[in-house]
C-alpha cells in the first residue's frame, strides 16, 4: 500500500478544535458543549498548511423516560425525548507560522440546526408563566431553526514518522439566536471553553490508524438562566483500518463524566452531574472532484452506562476537502492531508 501516503486525504472533520453544542444530555438542561466521538479518528493530525473546508451534519434521536428530570431553557420537564439534526460548517486555516517546532492553525465553526424537544410533563419554567402559558402537567413541544453560538479555535501539532500530536484550545461565544425560555436552541447562551490535547498513530504502509484524545470543558453561566454549568471530562478513542487508499473502517470508544456539579440560582434540580460511555463505528470513503480530494464520513455511536442524562443514539454525516494547500518544502517531511481540527 506504499501509494497509501499519497493518496490519503482523511477527513477534515469536527474535532477537539471544533467542541460543538448540543451533545447528548448533561449540564444545564442536558446541553454540553461536548459531542461523543467527535475528536477521532485522525484526532493528533494537523494538515500541511493551507485552507480547509468540512461541513459535519449531526443526528441525535434519545429521551430521558419515567419520572427522570432535566432543566432545559429554565423549564424543568419530565419523559422527555429530542430529535435534532445541526450542521456545523468550519474553516480550517493552518498557518506556516510554527512555535515550538508545532503548526499553528485556527477554525472557525458556525452551527446551526433544528432542535426538536418534546416533554411529556411540564413541573416549572417560563413556559408556565408566559401569558399564553400552560399549567404545570401538561405536556410541551418545541422545534425551531436557529443558528447557534460561533465557535473559534486554536491549535498546535506535530509530526514525526507515524506519529501526530496536537493540543487545542477552544472558545464558544454567546452570540446566536438563544431564545430564554424555549425548548428548541441550537446555541447555549454562555460562554465555554475546551481544552485538549490528542494522538495519532498512522501507518501508511500497512494501512493502521490509533487514536486518542482527552479534554476538559469549562463552562460559564447562562445570564438568562442564571445556570452554572460545571467543568467536564471527555475522552475518545478509535483503531481503524484502510482497507484501500479510498477506504477505511473502524471503531470508536468515548466517555464523558461531569467532574464538578451545576450550581446558580436556576439550577432547580441540583448539581445534576452527568455521565455516559458511548461506543460505534465508523466508515470513510475518499475521492476526487476534479482535482480536489474530497472526504466523506460515517460516524454511528450508541450511548450507554448513562447517569442524568438523555440516552441515545448519535451519528455523524462529515464532507471534507482543502481549499487550498501550500507546496511543500523540498525537505519537509510528507504529511497525509488528514486531521482533526
């Protein structure tokens, strides 16, 4: 497979540098900021410098069912289910600039997508003492197209061989369309920061990829909740396969426990700290569009083991592809245009 190198692509796809909003539930009203199984594969790879394109489309179907609560726009709610379907598209621009013998790129992300939220029991919230509100016990829904909050980021990697480094740095910012009150928002409405730091190993001989990445997510509070959303702990893991230089297949393992809980005066239900194990697979196809490489992705990931939070399925649909890549110095080491930025 010695043309492996050559012709890998990777996926462009939304990683430790693109933390996204809405994951399955924990936090204020079961919303995090961290997504399972987001950061790999390919999590350590920074691309040579250039300018890259991915937009990731997110499913999640789950419910949280009985008599278990969460809190979402201030309303606490009961036997509640979500289907929502985002998309996030990102700009990578990894820069010739190199500090510490590391690339220096930035992204930036803007979410938008459809929440839809339905609960079967309505306990308390804005949605009781709105004027056209409902009486505690019945049941609600809400589903609404809105952008979320945009998010940048920062990122250091290295090389050397087989082997991919990186550490990141991001920073949502609360600035989309948060409706106070509402089931249905894409954006969090405060301000969140995630740092990280990932590997990869990456044989192109034998076609073998191991990754591994690992964070902490640092929330501030909503204003219009006045929702203190604790710090969190995620980690990802995969092993895949290239099965030729346009196919791989692989497996992805992923954690997330909440490690301080949520606090504030809107935090009616406590510190309710969440956890939640999520395991799948994943599948990725690369081609060419004229002369472009283009990356498609499937990711898949069932939750389980879950604590405070809704249970489900998630899945990922990414497209990747560099706008524009720099030509490589004459004795830079080669590098696969693969990454999780």
């Amino acid at each position: 497979m010695r043309p492996f190198a050559r012709h890998l692509v990777g996926s462009l796809i939304l990683g430790s540098a693109i933390a996204t909003s809405l994951s399955a539930e924990a936090a204020e009203g079961g919303l995090s900021f961290y997504i399972e199984g987001q950061a790999v594969p390919l999590g350590g790879i920074v691309p040579p410098p250039g300018l890259y394109f991915d937009s990731t489309t997110w499913f999640y179907n789950a419910r949280i069912s009985g008599n278990r609560q969460t809190q979402i726009g201030g309303n606490v709610i009961a036997d509640a289910k979500v289907n929502l379907v985002a998309d996030f598209v990102t700009a990578l621009w990894v820069t010739p600039v190199q500090i510490l013998g590391g690339d220096l790129a930035f992204a930036f992300v803007m979410p938008f997508g459809e929440p839809a939220v339905r609960a079967g029991v309505l306990l308390n919230g804005p949605l009781i003492n709105q004027a056209l509100g409902r009486p505690v016990g019945v049941s609600v829904g809400d589903a609404t197209f809105n952008p979320g909050d945009p998010i940048v980021s920062g990122t250091l990697g290295w090389h050397s061989g087989n082997w991919h480094w990186k550490l990141a740095g991001v920073l949502s910012i609360p600035a989309g369309a948060y409706e106070p009150g509402q089931l249905s928002n894409v954006a969090l409405n405060r301000y969140v920061g995630d740092i990280s730091a990932a590997a990869t190993y990456l044989d192109p001989t034998l076609g073998y990829e191991l990754s591994a990445a690992a964070g902490f997510t640092l929330n501030g509070r909503n204003p219009a909740t006045r929702y203190d959303t604790g710090t969190e702990f995620h980690v990802d893991v995969s092993a895949s396969k290239y099965l030729s230089k346009e196919v791989s297949v692989g497996v992805i393992a992923s954690h997330y426990q909440q490690i301080t809980g949520d606090s504030g005066p809107g935090a009616r239900l406590g510190p309710f700290m969440g956890r939640t194990t999520a395991v799948g697979g994943t599948i990725s196809v690369t081609g060419e569009l004229g002369k472009v490489p283009v990356t498609a992705r499937l990711k898949v990931l069932r939750e389980v083991e879950v604590e405070n939070r809704f249970q489900g399925t998630i899945g990922f649909f990414e497209v990747s592809f560099p706008l524009w890549v720099a030509p490589p110095k004459a004795a830079s080491e080669p590098r696969p245009i693969a990454a999780k930025f």
